[in-house]
C-alpha cells in the first residue's frame, strides 16, 4: 500500500505558514504500514492543483490532501476535486447540519458563505468535522482513494485518527512497520554518518537513516515485515549492532522526546527541579512545560539574563561576576544554588553562555556555555563549547546538554 500527501495552500508556498501537516500524516500512515512515497506542497492556483492531484492519484493507492477548504473564494480544493473527477458540486444537508451545530455550541452567528463548506464532489463521501466546521470528504479518482481533509492542524489530527486510519486499514495491503529511534548527542552528522555508514545503504530492511535538530542527532531505524513481531525483532536487532558504534553519543532511546524522558524521570524519583536561566532564555523550563503534568515536577524558573538580575533574583555575589565574568562555572554554580534556595527544589540547574552572533573572545568564544547542577549536598559545573552554527543552534544544544545531565545524572534523578 502507497500512500502520498499533498499539502495545499498559497501561504505554504510563500513561506508564511510551515507545513507541519505531511510529516504528521506521513507518520501515522507509517505507523499502520501504509508506506508513504512523496510528500507534493501546491498552492490554491486551480490548474496546479489539479495537476498535483491527478498525479499523486496515478502514482498512489491512497492520497490524503489537506488544505482549500475554507469558506473564502480562495479555498478552490473542493471544485477541483469535483472537476477531477468529472462531477458536479453537491450540497450536503447532513454536514451543513454539523456545521450549524458548531456556530451554536461556539454562540457565533452564521455567516452565509459557510454554506460553501457544505459543497461536496457529487460522489464523495463527507468525513465529518468533530472540531471544526470544514468537513473532509473521501473520493476515489484513478484507482486511487482520495482523502480530503482541512488544513488546520487541530482538526487535520482528529480527522485523520477517526476517518481516514481506519479506512486506510480497511482496504488492506498493509506492511507491518515498526521504527526505534536512538538519540544522539555530540557527534556532527558527518562524523556520525561515517560511523553507520555501512548500515545506511539504499534497500536495506530495517533502513537506517540519521536526522538532525538543533544539535540532536536521530538515528531512526525502520524495519518492515510480514508480522509486527518480525519488524520490532529487526529493529532490535540492528539497535544492538548500532549501540557499541555510538557509545558516549548515545544519550536515549525510543519515540519518547527527551522532556518527556527527563520528566518521568524526576516523577519516578520524586524529585523536584527549578531552572536559572541566562543564554537559554527559559527554553528549559518552558519545553519542560510543554510537557503534561510537568507541574509535577517543575516548581519554577528565572531568566536572569543581565549581571544585576543574577544579583537581585539568584543571589550571585558581585564578587564572582566581578572575577570570572557571567560566563563561568563559579557563576553557574551560584545561579542555580540560588535557584534552589529560592524555589525550594531538590535539584536546580544553571545555564550561561555566550549564544553569539557577538560577545565572544578569545578566551571565551561564542558557544561557550556553562552549566550547574545544585542539589542537596552541593552543587557541580560544566562547560561546554557548542559549535558557533547561529544563535539558535547554540541555544537549543545547551537545552540538549540540559537534557543529557538530567538523564545521566546517577543520584536522584
């Protein structure tokens, strides 16, 4: 079974809004052993987006689409749908129903042009909409199963679990499809590619591939069999050849993120943490929270980015800053010892640094980023020179560096 995604809309091609909907699908569709070929992004321009269409029909046995159906002239999906089909527009009382229903449990008036969210390819089936008033609609165009679905990511997801997996199942011909990720940090995505190049050759089962994010290394294998039984043992096979070539990089293992691995942690344990924060600017604390029931856990944060803050709100003695600077370990130290005191927490970590375009220096380059740990019983630091690849970069590496001392840390935690 052959799955592609076609992401639609003007405002994908012009850069004004990141498709995130293809690799959602693509990932869900992998998940059932629906092998996902190609990913198409059109904008609302009527005869390229029936090209697009047409095409991913001819090549796919099953296309999920998402985007264009708005209620504004702009949202053109559903007419060119119908057209390639060779079929009128329908009006479809049922889901003009639903779509009255969502005005008044949200208490909005009806606007009329909404009525053209109702129209439908004259042979689709309409997928209802639980969250949102577009509905989606299934149609088969060349021997392929055509999934139409809204852009809004919110509703995209709802749709997709509810309608579109479980036809997609139905239809059979499926692959049972298992991925294991290893999480890798350290490494650049040369040296790491050297490193498993042996395992990464075209057509090998389970595929090998690497992906990179803000430092963080994915080593995502993906094996396919005739049992998802047979697939789990071939990731788990190639997982343990791989881990011995990783060694220190290694720093977790699943499809869990690494907040939500930091956090089980501190839950499982009990423990407690506060975040004091300079070059990372709260992006500990705030990805901690991105996570729910974090609040088990987390008890607070401070960004202290300038010298003074770090006085008033960590208690860093001026003395310290005066003679090692902000960007220094005896500075982590005390930011994330004031951290601690403040907030009552078990555990308090520091970050530091200089994120660069400007600040660095010979002695201190940017990248340079200090961290602290500070727990009952004392506290250690750090350093770390993150390569100068751009403010972000080195932002997002010091947060991963976070995540690796929480994960490695052998007491408490």
């Amino acid at each position: 079974m052959i799955a592609e995604v076609v992401a639609i809309g003007d405002e994908l091609l012009h850069g004004s809004l990141l498709d995130s909907n293809s690799s959602h699908i693509a990932g869900e569709l992998e998940r059932i052993g629906c092998v996902v070929g190609r990913f198409t992004v059109v904008g609302d321009e009527p005869d390229d987006l029936r090209a697009a269409l047409a095409d991913a029909c001819r090549r796919a046995d099953v296309v999920v689409a998402t985007g264009g159906l708005g209620p504004t002239l702009d949202d053109r999906t559903r007419d060119v749908a119908a057209a390639l089909g060779g079929q009128p527009l329908r009006f479809d009382e049922r889901s003009w129903q639903q779509i009255l229903a969502w005005f008044e449990r949200h208490g909005r008036s009806v606007p009329a042009s909404n009525r053209r969210q109702a129209e439908l390819p004259a042979a689709a089936s309409a997928l209802p909409n639980a969250v949102g008033t577009a509905p989606g609609f299934r149609l088969t165009v060349h021997d392929a199963e055509l999934f139409v679905l809204p852009g809004v990511p919110r509703e995209m997801a709802v749709m997709l679990r509810d309608h579109v997996l479980p036809a997609v199942t139905a239809l059979g011909g499926l692959t049972p499809t298992v991925q294991h990720c290893l999480r890798v940090l350290g490494p650049s995505e040369a040296l790491l590619g050297e490193r498993l190049g042996d395992y990464m050759h075209p057509g090998r089962n389970p595929a090998v591939g690497v992906t990179a994010a803000g430092g963080l290394l994915t080593v995502r294998i993906v094996a396919r069999s005739a049992s998802v039984a047979g697939a789990r043992a071939l990731c788990a096979e190639t997982a343990a050849e791989l881990r011995p070539l990783l060694g220190d990089w290694l720093l977790a293992e699943g499809d869990a993120e690494l907040p939500e691995l930091v956090l089980d942690r501190l839950r499982q344990s009990g423990t407690t943490i506060a975040f004091a924060e300079s070059c990372t600017g709260g992006l500990c604390a705030a990805r901690l929270t991105d996570v729910a029931g974090s609040s088990a856990a987390l008890l607070g944060g401070v960004v202290a980015y300038s010298n003074a803050a770090k006085e008033r709100l960590l208690g860093v003695p001026r003395r310290l800053l005066d003679q090692h600077g902000a960007v220094s370990e005896p500075v982590a130290q005390a930011m994330a010892t004031g951290g601690r005191d403040r907030f009552g927490a078990d555990l308090a970590v520091a970050t530091t640094g200089i994120a660069g375009p400007g600040g660095g220096s010979a002695h201190k380059p940017v990248g340079t980023v200090c961290f602290a740990l500070a727990r009952d019983g004392g506290s250690k630091a750090w350093t770390v020179q993150i390569p100068a690849l751009g403010r972000a970069f080195v932002r997002d590496r010091a947060v991963f560096e976070v995540w690796r001392a929480l994960l490695t840390e052998p007491k408490g935690v």
